[in-house]
C-alpha cells in the first residue's frame, strides 16, 4: 500500500503530539506516525506562559491549567556542604505580572489531554504502526512502516527522541555525552501545603527539585544522584526513602510519605551541528538533549514546533523545501545552544569541587537575589528568549515617554485681554 503525504510526524510524546496539533491549526494535513500514547508515564511536567500561550493556540490551556498546579513561587536553595555556599533566592511570579510562571502538570494527564484533542482534529491520520525505513531525496521522504505501508512526505518532523531514527535518516551526525548522573522520578506527600511553590535544592550530585501537584499536600520530585545512588533509591523501601526525602528538604514541608510508582533516567546531553536537512526537521529530545534543569525539556519542544510552524509556507506550499528548513535552523540554533550552555555551566558547577565554580555560582545566585531589575530580567528570559530584553525596551520607552510628557509646554487658548486708554 501506497499513500502521499505533506507532513509526517515520527514520534507520539508530547512533542509529537503538540506538533500535529499545531500544524493542523495552520491549514497542514499531517499523518502522525507512532505508538499508542503512554498514559502512565509517571513523570511531570512544568509548561511554563509560553508554552501554554501556544497551547492555547489550539484551545489547551484551559484543560492543562484545570489539571495542574500553578508555579507562582520558585525557589533555589544550596544544599551542598562545600566551602562557598550560595545563598537562597526567590523568584515571585507576581514581580513580573505574572500569576505563575507556568504550570505542573503529571505526564500522563497531559498525554491524555493532548491524545483527546488529536480525535478531534480532521487534518490530523494517525499510524501505530513502526517506521523500519527512511530514504530521503530531493523532493521526498519515503518512509516504510513495518504494516507494509509506503509514505512518500514533502517534509518530516522527527519527534522520535534523543535516538531519533530521523536524525541518522537526514544525515546529521550527534555524539550524545552521557554524564555521570541519573534522575529519580517520584511524587510524595507531605503535611505542610506546598503554597504552590517549587524549591530546586542544589547538591553535589545534582538538583534535587520539588515541584506542587494540584493537591497542595503533594508534590513530584526530580533527584538527580549518581547512576549507583540512583539504583539504591529505586531499591529502598517507602518509610525509609520518606525520611531521607524530608531529610534533604530539612523538613520544610513537615513530614512525608512516598506514594505511587518511583523511576530513574540516566543522563545526557546532546547537541547536533543542524536541526533540519534532506526534508527532515527535528524536534524535542531528537534535537537536543539537557539534564532536568530549569524546566527545559518539553518548553524548549514547544518553542521548536511554534518556530517550525512560522516558517513553513501556506497548505500550498512545499513544506520541505530547502528555504524552510535553512529558516528553521536559523530560528531555533541561538535559543537552543544558550539553552544548553547555560544549562550544562550549572550543572558543572554543582559537580564541580574546585573554588572559582562555587566561586561563580554563589555570586551569581547572590546578584541576583540583591538586585530586584536583574531577578525579573532573569525570570523573564528563563521563561522566553528575549522577553528580558523586551520588557527593558519597554521600560525605557514608558520612561522617555514619561520624561517628554512632564517637559512638554502646556497648551492654552489665548487670553481675552481688555486693553484701557490712558
């Protein structure tokens, strides 16, 4: 069997899924290629304005804001026993006008909401089946799933993961550098409410970060340990996990209890010299890999699908053409390689003993705690690139603005003057 196809999506994450999903609200038929969605992924996630500006988009934010839980305070703690310590900051989500940064909310609500939206979408076939093969040329993409179907596309999005068959497919080389880490996954509850605030505890071994859950006595957590501690944990009975859980929070939010399933991911980074080539653009982890830091991973997805979606020509045009994706890579190569040298810089600087890295942390944590412009420079471009350097542009034209106003000469009608004869 033999079909035609304008754009294929490889991969049914959420990645995946928020692709189709956008493409098809710009007038794209799109066949989404991939397995059955995991509905028990035990993970989270934190979707942040942007994000969820761009769901909204596609009428989302509204389901995904009702099922998760708002991030109106974030906080980072040193919980490290090295010499130079950082002191604690808060970031305020109400000093940027916000309500939240964003929202937290469990992987497989989201993937549940994201699946019922896709049976509602016209323009979107879905295919369970397994691409086997890939042979791109020129004009097309042939991909051979493993029911026997042939797909010729004008443009594929590799949504397939951090080993993304579609990348190797477009000839894009990556050498994923594993690190010496792995992240424990797990939700506990706790006796005092969360206040829907998220604390990132920095250790030698990595983040240590609580996130809220919906109900305020519940939280998910993300531990990054080593590969060995990570496996001891996986092994550890509930009562005992409990209190080493509530142990390294120092008891901020009382005592805890480890409820449902608990998993453990190694880690690495990744990334490629180019996004997109040979009709095949690439999204999500197939793109680029970061440790759990700052609520990267699924944001950064989305600003890749929002990006690709604004430079693909109209329903009639060729969606893979070589102006399109040299436009993609363009659009997205500053967001993602600051991305990931600020997020592996941190990263070594927790691991790392040596003075000038704790050095460099503690004070930048410090500057920025003391110094309230900087902070809300910081949030605001942790949550979009270049929205910091929007709101001074802003800032200083309402100040000119202001400066113009209060030295303009007042406007008056002429007096009526009465002129006497002496």
């Amino acid at each position: 069997m033999e079909s035609i196809e304008r754009i294929a999506i490889v991969g049914t994450g959420p990645a995946g899924m928020i692709a189709a999903l956008c493409l098809a609200r710009a007038g794209h038929s799109v066949r989404l290629i991939g397995p059955e969605v995991d509905r028990n992924d035990p993970r989270t996630t934190a979707l942040m304005q942007p994000s969820l500006s761009t769901l909204g988009k596609v009428g989302l934010r509204y389901p995904i804001e009702e099922a998760g839980a708002p991030l109106r305070i974030m906080r980072i703690a040193d919980g490290t026993s090295r010499l130079l310590r950082s002191p604690a900051v808060s970031f305020y989500a109400s000093d940027i006008g916000e309500t939240a940064f964003g929202y937290n909310i469990p992987n497989a609500t989201l993937n549940g909401i994201l699946e019922d939206a896709l049976a509602d979408q016209p323009l979107i076939r879905r295919s369970t089946a397994k691409v086997n093969r890939y042979s791109a040329t020129e004009d097309s993409v042939r991909i051979r799933l493993d029911d026997g179907e042939g797909i010729d596309c004008r443009l594929v999005v590799g949504a397939d993961g951090r080993k993304s068959a579609a990348r190797r497919a477009a000839g894009i080389r990556q050498e994923p550098a594993p690190l010496p880490q792995s992240a424990l996954v797990l939700s506990f509850r706790h006796v005092v409410s969360h206040d829907f605030t998220s604390t990132e505890i920095h250790t030698e071994s990595g983040p240590f970060t609580q996130v809220p859950l919906p109900d305020e006595h519940m939280s998910s957590l993300v531990w990054v340990v080593s590969p060995h501690t990570a496996k001891k944990l996986l092994e550890t009975d509930n009562d005992t996990l409990a209190r080493q859980i509530e142990q390294r929070m120092q008891s901020l939010l009382g005592e805890v209890s480890v409820e449902g399933p608990r998993a453990a991911f190694p880690l690495t980074t990744a990334l490629p010299p180019r996004f997109a080539a040979k009709r095949i653009a690439l999204i999500g982890e197939a793109a680029h890999v970061f440790p759990p830091i700052g609520a990267q991973g699924l944001n950064l997805a989305v600003r890749d699908v929002a990006d690709l979606a604004a430079v693909l020509p109209g329903p009639d045009g060729d969606p893979g053409s070589l102006a399109a994706l040299n436009a993609y890579n363009r659009a997205r190569r500053s967001d993602i390689t600051l991305r990931s040298a600020a997020v592996r810089s941190l990263n070594r600087s927790l691991l790392s003993a040596m003075l000038p890295a704790q050095f460099a942390r503690a004070v930048g944590l410090d500057t920025l705690r003391r110094i309230g412009p900087l902070r809300d420079f910081f949030m605001r471009e942790g949550m979009a690139p270049g929205s910091g350097f929007r709101a001074i542009r802003r800032e200083v034209r309402e100040g000119l603005r202001e400066q113009i106003d209060r030295y303009r000469p007042r406007s008056h009608q002429p007096e009526n003057r009465r002129y006497s004869h002496d």
